[in-house]
C-alpha cells in the first residue's frame, strides 16, 4: 500500500515539476511575443488553454484519489495537501503567461511595450521563467534553499514593478494613456506569476522543515 | 466518528460561510473608501491582513485535520477538498479589498477615481459585494442554482471592465496617465475578486451536482 502511495506521489511530483517548467516556458514565449511583436508565439501560448486545463484538472483528480484509496497520514498528508496546492498555483501561472501573450496579439503588429520599459519587463521576463525553474527544482528536490532564493527573486520582482510606476508617472512619459495601461496591467502579472512560484516554493519548504516559511 | 466529522464540518463550512461574507464587507468598505476619499475605511480594511491570514490559516489547519483524524471517503473527502480550495478563495478575496484599499489610502485625500469612470467602479463594488455574499450562501444552503447566477453577476462585471476600457483610451479622456493606470488595476481587483466569488460556487455546485459546473 505504501509503496504504491510512494510510486503514485512520485509520478506526481515529477509531473508536477514538469507543469511548472512548462509555466516558465510559456512565460519565456508570452515575454518574447510581447517584446518582438510575434503573433505566432502569442498564440502559441494562448492556444495551450485546453492542454494546461486538462493537465491540472488531472493532477487535481489524482491527488484526490491519492486521499481516497491510500488514506496517507502525516508528512504523506502533507505532501498530497501540499500538491494540490501546488496544482492551483501552476494552473495561475500558465493563466497569467496567457494574459500576457493575449496582451501581444491584441496589440499586433505594434509592440505594446515603449523603449522605456522594454528592459524593465525584459528582466522581469528572465526572472519570472528563472522562478519558475527554480519552482520545478523545489519540487522535485524538496529544497528549501531554492525557496530562499525564490523568494529574493520575488523581491526583485516587486522593485522592477514599482519603477515601472515610477516611470510610467513620470513626466517624461509621452506614449499616452494606452501603453501605460497595458504595462501596468503585464507589470502585475508578472508579479503575480512570481508570487504563485514562491507560494509553490513555501509549500516545499513547509515540507521540508516542518514549519512555514516565512520571510 | 462520522457525527464528530459532521459536526466539525459543520462547524468548518460555517466559518467558511462567514469568511466569504467578511471579503464582502471588506469590498463594501474598499469601494466606498475609494469613492468618498475616507482614510478611515482603507485603513480599516487593510488592517485586517493579519485577522484574515489567521483565520485562513486555521480553517486551512482545520481541513488538514480533518482529513488526517476523520479520513473521510467519497462526498465527505469532496467536502473538506472543496473547502481547502474556497480557503484559499476567500483569502484571495479579501486581499484585492486590501488592494483597492490601499490605492485610496495612497491617493488620499484625492479620490483616485475620475467622474467618468466613477458610476462603473460604484456597480462593480455591488456586484463584487454581492457576489462575495451569493458564495456564502451557496457554501451555506449547498445551492448549485445560486452558482449560476453568480456566473452571470460574473459576466457583468467582465463587461464593466471592458468599459472602463473604452473609457479610458478613448480621445474625452483628460485625466492623463496615472488615474488611467488606477483605473485599469481597480477593475483588474474587482474582476479578480468575481472570479474567485465564482470558484467558490463552482465548488459547490461540483458537491452538489457531482460534474463540475462549465458555463
């Protein structure tokens, strides 16, 4: 019974791990979409709807079945708590790299982003698919170091977001109303896709020590 | 043993019933504090963050135990599973209040809105309150026929948003980038807190129904 719960978790995990690589490349797409005005990537991206609902959707219906027939207990609990979890953060992160790509094709052929930002979301791009890389690791080492290193990521994050701010505000600003929306708009879900990874990362680390992970 | 678990369920899907019409009030209170510039309410409302993490976190640790004490098959085991997820919700829920809070509290004593787009963030504060209000009774009364209408309470507010897109870029607007960008992120707020309102009915009509409720 045990071995088979072990064998079933593990599948999980690993598939778990893979949804959260092909999160980051889905990000790396959305990100490369925007910047180069590449509708095929945008859509692309978009286009992976269905596929990432029905992979989420089953992993959720395996860790329940996961409670169900094998009835865990303690830090096997946990891990199959923790994984559904985990599940529902991937699923955003896949959602949130579509926003993104949506944002590139409704704009196309024009680039939506002006030179001001375009390096500000260019490293918020490397970092977001770096988050998501260092998610999937998390996951399939159980390694709270990495959640250390996520969640300084995430703060970087944060910071890129507020200097978008600052520059949309600024009074050098001369793109208009439109362009600053959209970057506010891909500012925060950036964000976001690097909270669910940290979150996905906490829940490991949870694991791991026993305690939450705060910062 | 199955009474224990009732009752603690009980007990649990109350709370949760609860917590969904706090995220209610905390919008009620997030809207008018952006409407009328009143520091009072946004800080009121964001001083709860702490309040609303703990009770999130312990009907989180309540579900775990649940499971773990009670081992509940078949609907039981659907329950606490949706409960995990309409935690999760709820907290959510109650953080985009905080967020809009805090945009009145940083703009105060301006009124960040715009009279133009003033009238559509007034109804998506009542359709967000009373979505928030529909979930907790549908946790309530198990009612899937409310989860319907909570998707078409849904809809509304995602065309209330593309309004206020209309509104912002087009040419009578005169209130330049920064209103703009508030305006854009408010209405990302409220139709983020609609969905979550509409997981949550989706949850239950999932209980009730046993197929998941698609629209």
């Amino acid at each position: 019974m045990r071995e088979t719960f072990r064998a079933e978790l593990g599948t999980l995990t690993d598939d778990l791990a893979r949804a959260a690589r092909l999160a980051g490349q889905m990000m790396t797409n959305a990100s490369t979409a925007l910047s180069q005005a590449d509708l095929g990537l945008a859509e692309l991206v978009i286009s992976q709807e269905g596929d990432i609902k029905a992979l989420c959707d089953d992993m959720d219906q395996r860790c329940v079945k996961l409670l169900v027939l094998q009835a865990p207990v303690a830090t096997d609990l946990r891990m199959v708590v923790a994984a559904m979890h985990a599940v529902g953060d991937v699923q955003r992160m896949c959602n949130l790299a579509q926003h993104i790509a949506k944002i590139a094709r409704m704009k196309h052929p024009a680039v939506p982003i002006p030179d001001e930002v375009r390096p500000v979301f260019a490293r918020m791009g490397v970092l977001a698919t770096s988050l998501a890389q260092d998610a999937a690791a998390a996951i399939e080492n159980q390694d709270p170091l990495s959640a250390h290193r996520l969640a300084q990521a995430d703060d970087e994050v944060d910071a890129l977001r507020r200097r978008i701010f600052r520059i949309l505000f600024s009074e050098d600003w001369s793109h208009g109303v439109e362009p600053a929306v959209d970057a506010a708009l891909i500012g925060r879900y950036y964000e976001r896709f690097a909270d669910h990874a940290v979150a996905i990362a906490r829940q490991v680390s949870f694991l791991v020590t026993g305690s939450p992970h705060e910062r």
